[in-house]
C-alpha cells in the first residue's frame, strides 16, 4: 500500500494545487462569480465528481476487471481483441479502435502532467515572494530537464522514498484542510449532494463552464486502473479510501472555506491555506510530490508504448529494463526524448498552470470517458451482466463523463485543442503502422513461399545441399511460411546447419505468460531431420529473449543437442519502399516508412549476440 501511495496516486494527490484556483481563475474566458452560493457549489461539485469517477468508476468498479492482474486502457483492448477475435464481433473490434483513440490521449496526458504539475508547484513561489514569478517558468524548465536525464538510471534508487514522501503530502494538506474548514465549519455544508446538483440545474449557464476546470480534480483516475498489476486491487482501493480521498476531499473544503472567508484568496488558495512560516516548506513539498506525479504519468507512458508496439501498433522500440523488481520498471528512450521536447515546449508556449488546466481537461476526460465505455462493454460478456443492469449503470456513469467532454469542447480556442491535436496524430501513427505491418506480412508470406513445401525440397534435395556443423537459428513470423535468410541460404550458398530452429515470436494478448506455455515444438512433419520449428509465447508485458528461451528446451524436443553459445542466428532485414499499389494513401506510405525507421534493432531486442548474428536484406513496397 504504500508503494501504490508512492507512485498511483502521485498525479490526482496534487490536483487540489490547482483545480479551485482555476475554477475561480478570473481571466478565465467562461469565469465563475465569486459567491457564498457559487463556492458551496463548486466544492460540493468536485466532491461528488470524485467520488463518482475514481471511487465508482474506477476503484469499485472498473478495477474489477484485469487481464491476468493487469488493468488500464491497453489491458480492455486486449481483451476486446481476444474476444472480438473468437466471436467474431465487429463490435469489439470497432471499440478497440476506440480504445486506442483512449490511449492516444494518454500520451497527450503524459505531456501535460508534468508540465502543470511542476509549474503549479513552482508557481507558489510567487505566493512566498511576489518579485519571484519571473523565476517560475526557468525553474520549472530545469526541473524538468533533470527528471527526464535520470529516466535512464530507472527509479528502483529513489523509489523508496516516494511512498513515505507522499504519505507526508496527504497528512499534510488534509491538516492544512482541517485548519480552513476549523475557521469556516459550515463548508461541510457542501458534502451533501444537493449543493452539487442545485448548482447545476440552477446556474446550468456558469456550472457548466465550470465543470472543464472541476474535472482537474480527477486527474490520474486512469494510472488507478493502470497501475493496479503493479500493487494489486486491494492495496490501491485501501490507499484510496482510507488515505487519498479523505485527504483531497479535506484540502478542498479547506479552501473553499478560505474562499468564504475572504473572495480575494482565490489568487492561491492552496497555498494560502497553509500558515505563512510553513509556505516555503510547503512549495518545496509541492515540487517533490508533483515530481512524483510526473513521474508516474512518464513511466505510465513508458508502459503504454510497449504495450502497444507488443500488440502491433508501434514499431518495436528499445526497451531498458530499470529495476529486478517484480513492478518491471522500464525505460524507453524514444518516448523519454519526445516526452522532454514536448513538456518543454508546452511550459515556454503556456507558462502557466492555469493556461494549461484547458488542454488537461480535454485529455483527462477523453480517456475516461472511453475507458468507462469499453469497461462497460467488456463487463456485459465476461460477467454475463444483465443488458437492463448495464445500460442502467452505463447511461449513469456515462452521461456524467459526457457532461465533463462537452464542457472542455467548450475550451477548445482556449488550449482544448491540444490534447485532441496530439491524440489524432498518435493515433494515425499507431493505425498506420498497423495497417502497413499488415501489407508488409502479407507480401512476406507471399516472398516466402510455405515452409513445409521447403523443407520438402531440402529433403528431396539433399545430395546438393551440403549439411555444416552447428546450429542455426532462423527468426521468423510464423510457422507457415520459410524464412528468407533461411531460403536465401540453401538456395544461393547450398548449405544448412546440422540443426536448425525456426523460431517465431508470438505475443499474446496477456500480460504474462506462465513457464510451461512457453513453446510449442513441431518437427514439421519430418524425424530425425535436424530442422524444428519453435513457437515462444510471451505476455505483452514481456521483453524476449531468444537464447534464454532455447536454452530451456530439452534435446528430446530439438532432436539432438542445440549448442546455444556456440549458436548461429539469421534475420530477415526487411527495406520498406512507397510504391504504386493502391494499399493507403500515399501520404500514410511515407508516414509508415518514415515510422520504420525508429524500429529497434531486432538483435538486441530479442537478446541475440552480435558477433554471431548474421542479416539479410531485402525489400518491400506498400
């Protein structure tokens, strides 16, 4: 539990720095009048929205589906795509597609969040000392800079202090909370939902530009879900109910009490609730749990991407794996360096928290908004849940997040624009590859020709064909069709090793798979011939590792005793060309073979030695 304090709750644990300034922010283009009415409103509003979202949508709900453990957006469309796969439903392959749209505003979100998260927190330094607002955005820049460069180094080091860190955070705000209801008691007014609702029905005109800043406060909703394999169901709910909540809940009544007390304090009223010889302290806490937060989001990123280039819609990218620990931290080094340029730019372009608040709100309620749709989707088949049940509670949940989407369009001239800018490229990146990697595979199978009609003809041919001590390992997609490498090499050299394993990846749509479904052995028809094909079977959680596979298999299986260190292994390089056929748009073709050039090396992400690797090229044209 404390490890999920430490790295789940970092981004919505710091969103009341930030979301009752904004929601009173008076350069706000749809600003909200600073009353006794509005205040009890406003606060009894992002209560319940709290509540609804994040403790029903997602701890009592939601988290109750995981794909082996693991939850998030990526883990619904896995199993949309595993069961749309089986039945044959076009509607789960459609919402998958949704899915993805989900996850591309992810990644809008992990640009964002560090970049309001830090510039709120810094931001209190004008609060301490006004002559020092100049300092905010180069402060914030740097701070940023350094939190990226240590990606590499992984967070296995530092990540035991997160959890103790934002421990400390959540006492203290929800202290600083009791201190603001203490001088205002009747703020506890707002806890009862009639507040929340007769803002809505009886100032719809104001509540409703209200609520594209209210929904910051349920920031971090989906790395809940997301992180729930790394900690477990019960070990986040706990933190939530007994901690996070409680404490958030408390540091907003505060400060609308302190709103109550006096109107000018909406200026800062984080951090002007907090006595003055403790807002220093306070802005640097502030910066370390916001740090945390960006932290979190980044890694989330980091976890995103390689689940999506496992189930096809990226290119495979180089993936470092930062810690032994059973959480499998990792980094990728793309994401990191594309992640830093763009928060960087997004802190010199908007240079304030408050400039930020409308692009956040967009991506945050994008991707609830989507994952409750698919939640509820893929809970109607694997629970077998009554149609009347389901509707009931989708049409609920839905219609409240639908609220909060069509506030933040409201926003789109204002920074709203953004997150949806950055979603639609990501994910005419991700179905592009996707589309192009299917062109591709098919011209391959094509090229290749059926593998046991090859390995036919070198039983039909062996006299010309001479056989070389050793084993050779050729990679390749599937086990219908022949390698190139491996057609290459008897058909141009006329050799073939005294073994040889033809290997195909094969990434599931689960996390992890267990030992003993690892690999699938066929002999391919043919005993005592040397040549086997190998299917290895890995989560999409899982980084492969070729020899380390191989040296798993018994000589039974292998016919005969694979010399793994001594081992050859051949890959097929594959040269991607735009050309003529109608297969996409001709601006999706150089998009596709502009995105294969970040593909990592296939020898290092498969764990293969270089010195006894060999490829061979060839080309294809989509």
């Amino acid at each position: 539990m404390v490890g999920a304090l430490g790295v789940v709750f970092g981004d919505i644990g710091t969103s009341p720095i930030y979301t009752l300034q904004t929601v009173f922010n008076p350069e706000d283009p749809h600003p909200v009048p600073v009353s006794a009415g509005n205040v009890y409103g406003v606060v009894s509003l992002i209560f319940w929205s709290v509540m609804i979202i994040v403790t029903v949508t997602y701890v009592l709900l939601a988290m109750r589906i995981s794909n082996d453990g693991e939850g998030g957006i990526m883990a619904l469309i896995a199993l949309l795509r595993r069961w749309g796969a089986q039945q044959g439903k076009r509607a789960a392959v459609v919402l998958a597609a949704v899915g993805i749209f989900g996850a591309s505003l992810f990644f809008g979100d992990s640009m964002i969040t560090p970049a309001i998260s830090v510039l709120s927190a810094v931001e209190g330094l004008k609060v301490v000392e006004p002559s020092l607002g100049a300092l905010v955005v180069p402060i914030t820049a740097v701070i940023i800079v350094v939190l990226f460069s240590v990606q590499r180094k992984g967070t296995a080091s530092v990540g035991r202090i997160f959890g103790p860190v934002t421990i400390l955070w959540f006492v203290v705000i929800g202290a600083c909370g009791i201190g603001g209801i203490a001088g205002n008691p009747a703020i506890l007014k707002a806890l009862s939902p009639t507040y929340a609702i007769g803002f809505l029905t009886g100032h719809f005109g104001i509540a409703f530009f209200a609520l594209a800043a209210i929904v910051l406060a349920v920031t971090g909703a989906e790395a809940i879900y997301a992180d729930m394999g790394h900690f477990g169901r019960r070990a986040i709910s706990r933190g939530w109910l007994l901690l996070v909540f409680p404490a958030c809940a408390l540091s907003y009544l505060g400060q609308g009490a302190l709103i109550l007390e006096n109107p000018a304090n909406i200026s800062s009223p984080f951090f002007l609730l907090v006595p003055e010889w403790g807002r220093l302290p306070m802005v640097l806490l502030a910066t370390a749990a916001t740090v945390i937060a960006s932290q979190a989001v980044i890694t989330g990123a980091f976890s995103v991407a390689s689940q999506a280039a496992q189930l096809g819609y990226l290119p495979r990218l180089r993936i470092a794996h930062t810690s032994e620990s059973s959480i499998g931290q990792i980094y990728v080094p793309w994401i990191n360096w594309l992640l830093l340029a763009s928060v960087l730019t997004l802190v010199f372009a908007f240079r304030s928290s408050a400039a930020l608040a409308y692009a956040f709100g967009m991506a945050v309620t994008g991707t609830i908004t989507i994952t409750t749709l698919l939640f509820f989707y893929v809970a109607r088949w694997k629970w077998n849940a009554p149609v009347w049940l389901i509707a009931a509670g989708a049409t609920v949940l839905l219609l409240v997040d639908l609220l909060f989407v069509a506030a933040n369009l409201t926003k789109l001239a204002h920074g709203a624009w953004l997150p949806l800018l950055i979603a639609l490229t990501a994910f005419t990146l991700m179905t592009t590859w996707q589309r192009g990697r299917r062109i591709v595979t098919a011209e391959r199978e094509r090229r290749e020709g059926s593998l046991r009609e090859f390995i036919a003809d070198i039983r039909d041919n062996e006299e010309s064909i001479t056989r070389v001590p050793g084993t050779a390992v050729f990679l390749n997609r599937g086990k219908l069709t022949a390698p190139l490498a491996m057609r290459a090499n008897v058909e141009h050299n006329h050799v073939r090793h005294d073994h040889v394993v033809i290997m195909s990846l094969q990434t599931e749509p689960v996390p992890r798979v267990a030992p003993d479904d690892r690999v699938i052995i066929d002999d391919l028809g043919y005993d005592h011939d040397g040549i086997v094909h190998v299917i290895a079977r890995f989560g999409y959680m899982e980084t492969p590792d070729v020899p380390a596979t191989l040296r798993t298999l018994g000589t039974e299986v292998t016919e005969g005793p694979l010399q793994i260190e001594q081992a050859s292994y051949f890959l097929s390089k594959i040269e991607l060309r735009s050309g003529r056929e109608p297969t996409m748009a001709a601006w999706r073709k150089r998009l596709f073979v502009a995105t294969s050039y970040v593909t990592a090396d296939a020898a290092e992400y498969f764990g293969l030695p270089r010195d006894r690797t060999v490829i061979m090229g060839s080309h294809i044209e989509v």
